[in-house]
C-alpha cells in the first residue's frame, strides 16, 4: 500500500520513513530490530479527541491496559487524566507503579481471583465490574472478611453482534463474558440486599475492532433498558460504562472519528431523562495506542520463487512478537522504511523465523525489498508487545517512545538469560 493510514507517520523528501519527524531508521539502528516504536504525541491526540468530543458532558476515559502495558505508556495516559480498565493483579501493580490513580480504576474480566480481588479492595479501586453470580458472591465474602464494602458494577450482556471477528466479539450470548441481561435485575436486587457491597454501575463490553456505532448505540439503547427496570425497583447506579472497542484503520477500513463515537453514545444516554445525569465511562484501548505504534523489523532473508511461485521475504520480526495476523488473520500494512527505487518491486509473503507455516506478518505484499532493509508494521501499538511470548526462546522486542523530538528506550530487549530466570536444573 501506498499511502500511510496514520497522521503521525510521513515521509521526508528522501522517502525516508518518520513518526513524529523522527526518523526510523535511526530508531532500527539505535536499538536493533525487532523493535516497537511508539508517538507519545499520536497517544496524546487519541486521549484528547475522545475527551474533547465529550466536552462539558460529565464522563471517564479508563484505558484498557491489556492494549499496551508499558509503564512509560500508563504514565502519560495517567498524566493526561485517564483512569485504567484492568483484568489482573499484573495491570492492577502495573497502573499504581505507573501513577494511576486508584479510584479512577476499573477491574474487569471473567476469572478475578480471592488474592486479585483482595488486592484491588485494599488498594480502593473505583469499581469491580462483576461477571457472574459467584463472582459477585466471592466479592461479597471477601469484602466481608475484610470489613470494607465493595463498589461493584454487574457487566451485562447485551446480546448484540459486534460485526467484528469471532475471537474478539464479547456481546453476543454465546460468549463467556458478562450476565445475561435478563438475569441482570435478580443480581442487583441480590447485590442492593447485601450490606458489603454497594452498586456503583452498570458495564457491557460487546467487542474490539468495531468500525461502526450502530452495535455500540444498540448496546447503550439495552443498557437503558435495564436502568429503567432498576429505577423501578430503586436501585440507584451512578454510572454507565460502555466499555471499549472503538476500531481503527489498520488498511483500507474507514472508523468513526472520537466525535462519532461520543455523539453517538451521548446521543442514545442523554435521550433518557435519569442516564442523562450519570457520568458515561469508556473503556479504550486499541484506539489510544494502536495507531501510534509501528514494529520495526529487517529483512534477513529473501526467498524468491519458492512453492507455487510464492515469494518469501523472512523478517527478524515474527509471530511470538506481533501475533494478530497469525491468531486473527488481521491484515496490518507493511512498508520500507527506506524504500530503494533500485529494486523491483514484487510481492512477497512477509513472514517470520518461527518454526510454523502460521507464521506470518503479511501476505501478497507489493514491496521493493533487499536483504538488509527495515520494514515498518504499522498500526501495532495495540496488542502488539502486550501479546508478545517468548516462542522459539526468542527474547521479546525493545520498546521505544518517541517524545519531543527525542527517542527514549521504554523497555531493552529481553536476553536470553532472563528468559531462563525462573528456570532451575533438576537436582
Ligand atoms: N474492556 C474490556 C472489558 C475488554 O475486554 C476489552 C478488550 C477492552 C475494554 C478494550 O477493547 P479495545 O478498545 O482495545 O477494542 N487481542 C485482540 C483484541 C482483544 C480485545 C480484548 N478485550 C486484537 O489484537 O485485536
């Protein structure tokens, strides 16, 4: 592809590939390959498109951490002002070491455990967005034990089709996440009885990558639903999150801006005379720090004309570092970061070293490529490092963040010995 999806990313006059006016290749040759490089100035723009669409409009941006991890990532968001949607222990210790701030914290996901639960008690996160009856159960003991009363939002399910790709739609019936919203009622009665916890909020979560509001406003439409059966009831919430899933252009695709988002979402809650009132939360994480990333890789290797022709160009960049397309068979756009004009271009499958025909970053891609070049994966700030494994004893890539015109190295390469830390021979 020829053109570049993302504001932040641009050419010199030489062709020469820039994030932020930095160049990239500068960054490959610093820091080796392959590395994740990141805009802090593409991370800020995001924040504040979705924080200025809301304008007056009474709401809290909770980052989900899952997205991108890195603690120099958290602290600029957390300087910003957003709060963070967590799923584990780990994101928990992670967003404190960074600077968050307990109260702006959400903890979700299907599987919160006794220590995890206990953890974020102690420390007085904002919410505990429940996902089942023995969840909500579990909380109550723990909280009991503990003395202290638990603020909790139920995730319902709201049974709408994200349209997205199956292993990342959430909202639908068939999934494991959240409380049917039929069953939603019989909870909050159960948890407005029980004297250790206290209804903050109502939560669903439907999918990632979604490209249009429509299933995002079905869902808010549902949520409104239940909150006048609760009211009828008078059980009180004091906030409604939405969570996350606003997609973005990894190719060809066209997403809805922050402002369609926002104008939507407002749209549906502030029809509804009680909604109105109650701050909206979101829950982001692609759309913070996707676009602002890109994996750098060199070309090792070409194969030319191999089995049915196919042209292979092997990366030093492959599945245990950038795992979306071989788990999703998402199409993320590869470019040269110094495209050489004396090479014809040809179309390659642009895969990894990893020991499987999955392994691959890219197919049928039109690129003039010679040994030795620095490709660029571009759209990877999300669940890019944050999946990343150590497959094929393979040290996960560095990370780099740049700011003010300056690169700063956010993570160094793992070593091979600090991936057998935890190892021990056998006696
Ligand atoms: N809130 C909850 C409860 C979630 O489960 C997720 C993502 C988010 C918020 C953030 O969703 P986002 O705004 O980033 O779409 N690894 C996949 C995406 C998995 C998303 C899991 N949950 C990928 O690379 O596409």
């Amino acid at each position: 592809m020829s053109h570049l999806p993302y504001p932040h990313l641009a050419r010199d006059a030489h062709q020469a590939l820039m994030l932020d006016g930095y160049p990239l290749s500068q960054i490959a040759d610093t820091f080796g390959t392959p590395t994740y490089a990141y805009s802090s100035a593409a991370i800020t723009q995001a924040y504040q498109s979705l924080t200025a669409a809301f304008g007056d409009r009474k709401h809290q941006i909770c980052y989900a951490v899952k997205a991108n991890g890195n603690l120099a990532i958290l602290a600029l968001l957390a300087r910003l002002g957003a709060g963070f949607d967590i799923v584990s222990g780990g994101e928990l210790a992670r967003v404190l070491k960074a600077g968050g701030v307990p109260g702006k914290i959400v903890f979700s996901g299907v599987g919160k455990r006794a220590d995890e639960i206990r953890y974020a008690l102690s420390v007085g996160v904002g919410c505990l967005n429940v996902e089942s009856q023995a969840e909500l159960a579990r909380i109550s003991a723990i909280a009991k034990d503990m003395n202290l009363i638990a603020p909790i939002s139920l995730r319902v399910n709201p049974d709408v089709d994200a349209k997205t790709h199956p292993y990342i739609s959430t909202g639908l019936k068939d999934n494991k996440f959240g409380v049917p919203i039929e069953q939603a009622p019989d909870l909050y009665r159960q948890a407005a009885r029980d004297p250790h916890l206290r209804i903050v909020g109502i939560d669903c979560h439907i999918g990632s990558q979604l490209i249009d509001v429509r299933p995002f406003a079905a869902a808010a439409e549902r949520v409104l639903a239940l909150l006048d059966l609760l009211v009828l009831e008078g059980i009180e919430l004091h906030h409604l999150d939405l969570g996350g899933g606003l997609g973005i252009a990894y190719t060809d695709e066209h997403p809805p801006t922050a402002a369609d988002w926002v104008s939507t979402v407002v749209g549906v809650i502030d029809r509804h005379p009680i909604a109105r009132r109650l701050p909206i939360m979101l829950e982001p994480g692609r759309f913070l720090v996707g676009p602002s990333g890109v994996l750098l890789s060199r070309v090792e290797y070409l194969k030319p004309h191999k089995a049915e022709g196919k042209n292979f160009a092997i990366i030093d960049a492959a599945m245990n570092d950038l795992m979306r397309p071989a788990l999703y068979g998402s199409v993320m756009a590869i470019v040269a970061v110094k495209p050489d004009a004396t090479q014809p271009t040809t179309t390659w499958e642009i895969v990894g070293p990893v020991c499987e025909t999955g392994d691959f970053l890219g197919h049928a891609r039109e690129l003039a490529l010679k040994e030795g070049d620095t490709v660029a994966i571009l759209g990877a700030g999300a669940y890019g490092f944050s999946m990343a494994s150590n497959y094929n004893t393979r040290g996960r890539p560095a990370e780099v963040l740049i700011d003010s015109g300056q690169a700063h190295l956010i993570r160094t390469r793992e070593t091979v010995e600090s991936l057998w830390a935890n190892e021990c021979l056998a006696p």
